[in-house]
C-alpha cells in the first residue's frame, strides 16, 4: 500500500469528495452498501482509488468499514450519537447566525436571497431541491459570518452535522424557515435570527432521524 | 516514525504549549527548533513534529520561513471569547447532569490545584491545572463533539480571554453547581467568569483612554 503511483492521489480525493457530497447530501443514505466495483464503473475509475477515497471517508466517520466479504456501507446515527450531535448544532448554527446578521453586507443580502426556494403553501415541493438549498444557505451563513475559527469548528464536525440535517430534514416546511431567517438577517436582527433558529432546530427535531 | 519518538514529540508539544499558555513565551516570540532542541535536551526531529502539532492546533503560525507564538488580533480574540464562552456552557451544562462521582472528583481537584498554582510563582503549572480543569469538565459532558471542539478552543484561547485568576475566582460556583447536578446553575456560573472577563476588558480599555487623554492635555495639546 505504501508506493501507490502518486497520480493515484487526486484520483482518490475527487471520488472522496463526490462520495460525501451525496452521503451527506442525504443522496446515499444510511445503510446503503458502497460497493467498490460499481462506484468505481460510476466514474470510470478502477477499484484502487475507489477504496482509498472509502478508506478517507472511514476516517472521517461517515462510513462504517466493510468486513471481508461485506461492502462499506453508510454510516448512521444511534440516538446518543443524535443527542450529542443535536447540542453542537445548536450552539454552533446559533454563533453563524448571529454573526451572519450583524456582519451581512449588501450584496450578501442578495445572494443570499437568491438560494431561499419559493416554496407552495400545499406543501407540494421537490425535496431534493429543497435539501440542497438548505444546505447551500447554511454554507453561505459562514461566508457571511466570516469567521476563521466558526469555520474550523464546522471542519471538524461540519460533515456529521450536514448529514443528520439533511436526514432530519422536512421539506415541506423549510423552505419557509429558510424565508423567515433570511428576513431575519437582511434586517440585521440577530435576536430574530436566533429565535427563529431556535425554533426550526428545538430540542428534539433531530429525534425524527432517530430509528423508530 | 517509533512510539519512542512519538512520545518524545509529544512531551515537546506538551512542554511548549505550556510556557505559550504560561506566556514565557509571549505572542510573537519565535520558536527556533535548533534552540528549543538545546533548552529540552532532545534532538530537532520531535521538535520539528511537536511544532507541527502546535501548528494544526493554532497556537503558532509560520512568519515567513520562521515559526512564531500566535498573535491573536483583537477581533479574533473577541470571536474566541463567545465561541469559548457558548462550547463551556454546554459542556458545564452537560457535566451537570451527567457527571458520575469520579468526575467530581476529578474537577473538585483540579480546580483546587488552579488555586494552589496561583499562589506560587510556577506560570507553567498553572497553565498546566487550567488546562487539566477545564479539560476534566468537558470530558464529563460526555458528549464527543464537545470534547472535540473544547480541545480544539482550550488550545486556541490559551488563556488570553479567560485569565486563571478569573477561572479560581469565579469556578467554584461552576464546580458546587455541576457537583449539585444542577445545569441551569453551571450555566449561570460559566457566563459569570465571562462576563467578569469582559468587564475586566473593559475597564482596562477605559483607563487606558483616561491616561492617555489626560497625559496629553497636561502636555499642553488642547
């Protein structure tokens, strides 16, 4: 393992990425078998950077290690591992909001105006799209925040927190949650933005990703 | 690289990472491996390793091709100070309610050791028992993403927001309230020692504008 050709590496880290984008995404879901062979004909690569890309996931704790015959699969959450993501989440959304409030400029307004989804009062709306837009408004908090050390804490748990939200997430609702903090940040009204936070993410709105 | 190595490294890592919280090492002061290898008696490969470790954890930076003690700007220093402060209320909170005998002990001791090391004239033992302190609390939270990211700010404030003189003022009602499973009071305690940080901010700032307003109307520049 230790004199892979170096050309190898970039390989390795581009399915890596792409693999978390959908794992945390909510695309591939928990429980779903990473087997090497079919992801490796999915982007045309052989199965050597395929499991070296699984190996970086491993380690960043989103996929749990096949056995011998087995395949990796997606990694879950157990409900403690929920009730100790819930509180980091809380307290770290909590700062990024406040700081994306006070420190917004103009043209951040805008942008970030542009990633809220119009959403239907019927309830009727693409999921998928929804998810990304959550997520995507989530990212540019902490461009708005533009803090070194909020982004050095989202590195180190900002993959975990991603994927239960998006696990967690009610479609038909947010995009109305999305509206409401937008407005609340345009104003500048960090208090708002963190009461309607508190509110999309109360205690215990992780428990519908805990297993029934 | 060996375990012997490994633990060599560490035990560099550990000793700098002390005088830099104990501030015998000040902000900006360089770090020059050939001199610390000499003043530890170690070669300069767990130097080199115990650097690069205190680089991943921001204590230093690189200044061009040196390595130098972190300077934190007066903004970051103000981000840490409610970063620091929002992390040690829930991992008190949490220590509260769930924290088993042991861990009691645990902080009972270490805090009284942040006492004790105040008193001498140690500045390396007293970061040493701050750290031992506030890292006994987050472990009893229980709670791995805490302990994560407390580590992680434990290193980074370094005692530049929170002073151990304010943490052994205003700590014991954070200890008796985690000792008394009761969160709402940890909580209360944590945001004391904070606010009594800011205050002291403050205050510094006010005499200082004070003085120096007043030295140059005596000078004569109305």
């Amino acid at each position: 393992m230790a004199s892979e050709p170096a050309a190898r590496v970039p390989e390795a880290k581009r399915i890596q990425i792409a693999l978390r984008q959908q794992i945390v995404e909510g695309q591939r879901v928990p429980g779903t078998p990473l087997v090497e062979r079919s992801i490796g004909e999915e982007f045309g690569v052989s199965r050597l950077p395929v499991r070296q890309a699984i190996q970086g996931l491993v380690a960043e704790q989103l996929v749990v290690p096949g056995g011998a015959r087995s395949p990796a699969t997606v990694r879950g959450f157990d409900d403690e591992e929920l009730d100790a993501l819930s509180v980091v989440h809380a307290t770290l959304e909590r700062l990024v909001i406040r700081w994306a409030a006070m420190r917004r400029t103009a043209e951040q307004v805008e942008a970030l105006r542009l990633i809220v989804p119009e959403t239907a009062l019927d309830g009727a709306v693409d999921a998928a799209a929804m998810r990304r837009a959550v997520l995507e408004f989530r990212a540019y908090l902490f461009v708005m925040a533009d803090s070194p050390i909020l982004d050095e804490l989202n590195q180190l748990v900002g993959a975990r927190v991603t994927q239960v939200i998006s696990h967690a997430l009610e479609p038909a609702v947010a995009g109305h949650y999305l509206e409401a903090l937008y407005r609340a940040i345009a104003l500048g009204d960090a208090e708002l933005a963190e009461t309607v936070l508190g509110e999309y993410i109360a205690p215990g709105k992780f428990d519908s990703a805990k297993r029934a | 690289m060996t375990d012997q190595v490994r633990t060599e490294a560490e035990r560099v890592a550990d000793a700098l990472r002390e005088s830099i919280i104990a501030r015998t090492r000040p902000p900006g002061s360089r770090l020059i491996e050939r001199t610390i290898a000499a003043e530890l008696g170690v070669s300069r490969l767990p130097v080199r390793d115990a650097l690069r470790v205190l680089e991943r954890e921001g204590l230093v930076a690189r200044v061009g091709r040196s390595i130098a003690v972190r300077q934190l700007g007066l903004r970051d220093l103000g981000e840490l100070a409610e970063v620091s402060e929002a992390f040690d209320v829930v991992a008190a909170r949490l220590a509260a309610e769930r924290r088993d005998d042991a861990e009691v002990e645990r902080i009972r001791s270490t805090f009284a050791e942040v006492g004790r090391s105040i008193g001498g004239d140690d500045a390396g033992a007293t970061a040493r028992s701050v750290l031992a302190y506030r890292g006994a609390i987050a472990d009893a939270s229980r709670n791995p993403f805490v302990l994560e990211i407390s580590t992680l700010l434990r290193g980074r404030e370094a005692g530049a927001v929170l002073a151990p003189r304010l943490i052994a003022e205003h700590g014991a009602a954070v200890v008796r309230a985690i000792e008394a499973r009761d969160a709402a009071a940890a909580d209360e305690g944590v945001r004391a020692q904070y606010a009594a940080a800011r205050s002291a901010v403050r205050a510094e700032v006010l005499a200082e504008l004070e003085a120096k307003v007043a030295a140059s109307r005596a000078a004569g520049g109305r």
